[in-house]
C-alpha cells in the first residue's frame, strides 16, 4: 500500500478555509463519497490523482512540477529521502468541471449556428438535435467522471431518454400515417431488425452478424 508508514506519522494540518483537518484519501471511490466541503480539504497520492482527473501519470507529475497542482511531500522520519507526494485535488476537480462546462456551452453555440446555417430545417428538428446533443454532452460527462453513483445514473438515465425518445417516434409515426399503416411499416421496417439486435446483444456479437 503507497500510504503505508505515512497515515500513521504524518500531520497534514489544517485547511486554511475550513479550519478542519485535512484529509488523506487513497482511492477515487473515498473522494467521490465525501461531501463536498470535505472534498475541499482532502489530499490524494499521485496515482489517485491520475485517476481522477483522467491523466496520465508523467502528465500529473508535470502539472506537480510546474505547479499547476497544489502538492507537498510528507516523509516519514528523517531518513526517508524521497518522500511522498500529496496533492490537494479539489481545486483541479473544480478546474476541470470548469473547463468541461464551457466545452459543452462551446460545442452547444457551434450546433446552434451550423442548424441556423441550413435554411430547410423546421425549429423541431432544431430543438430535438439540440436536445439530444445537450443530453448526450451531460451523460456522457457523468459516465466518463462522475462518482459510481452518477456513472450508473447516467446508463438509467440514458435508457429513459432513448426509450422517450422511440416512444415519440412511433407516435410521429402514427400520426403521420394512421395506426394500421404505422403497425405494417414498423412490422416491417422495424421489428426484425429490433429482434435482431436484441438478439446478437443477448449472444454477444455486437451486431456484427455476416449476411449472405
């Protein structure tokens, strides 16, 4: 374990901006599950830090070197010369929610003027591409850096979106064509390739079936 003889001899202090001890965390999952004012004065191991920012390990330690990680290094006596670095991750957390915000606001403002660009686009095919990029940036933010709690939300979530989504269609569908007419082209069009996918998802291949 990389806390081992550490945990035991090392005083982190205090946080300047609660007054409350800090605290040494060694795993994502233990960050993730902390308040949010406890995540404030929680310091993590290089790896975990690696981890939960998505870096690679030579990238997090040049953001240690050059600072753009708040760290120190704790020893365990005095002839521990190499030490052990800690970084202060709230601060990078927030950072990079931050930064992931206004990607999602810039990747939104080029959607919205590229559907305005194309004059035969009526405002429901605007507002459903957009709502469907919106979801799409939000869930998948939360799968690739939200706690366990917020990755397995985002799949539910996911499921009831589509799921609206292809209830909407079909609804469309009826509407424009009438039910019986709708029943033949969604028995046709439809159906087989459903039971289809459910099928090689059920087996395994992914949809990957050879046709003659």
């Amino acid at each position: 374990m990389q806390l081992k003889g550490y945990v035991e001899k090392t005083e982190l202090g205090e946080d300047p901006e609660t007054g409350l001890p800090n605290i040494l965390v060694d795993r994502p999952a233990d960050y993730h599950s902390l308040e949010p004012e406890d995540k404030k004065r929680a310091w993590v191991t290089v790896k975990t830090a690696t981890e939960l920012l998505h870096l690679g390990p030579v990238a997090t330690y040049d953001q240690v070197r050059e600072g753009k990680l708040v760290s120190k290094v704790i020893k365990k006596n005095s002839d521990d010369k190499k030490g052990l670095i800690l970084v202060k991750i709230e601060p990078a957390m927030r950072n990079h929610s931050e930064a992931r915000e206004k990607d999602k606001q810039r990747v939104i403002r080029r959607l919205i003027r590229a559907l305005h660009s194309v004059w035969w686009l009526n405002t429901d095919v605007d507002t459903f591409v957009r709502f469907v990029v919106s979801q799409e940036l939000v869930l998948t933010e939360a799968q690739e850096f939200g706690s366990p709690e917020a990755k397995h939300a985002a799949v539910v979530q996911r499921y009831k979106t589509y799921k609206w989504l292809a209830d909407a269609a079909l609804s469309s569908v009826k509407e424009k064509f009438g039910p019986e007419e709708a029943a033949r082209l969604i028995d046709k069009h439809v159906s087989k390739l459903s039971s289809n996918n459910y099928q090689a998802i059920k087996e395994g291949t992914n949809g990957n079936t050879n046709q003659e």
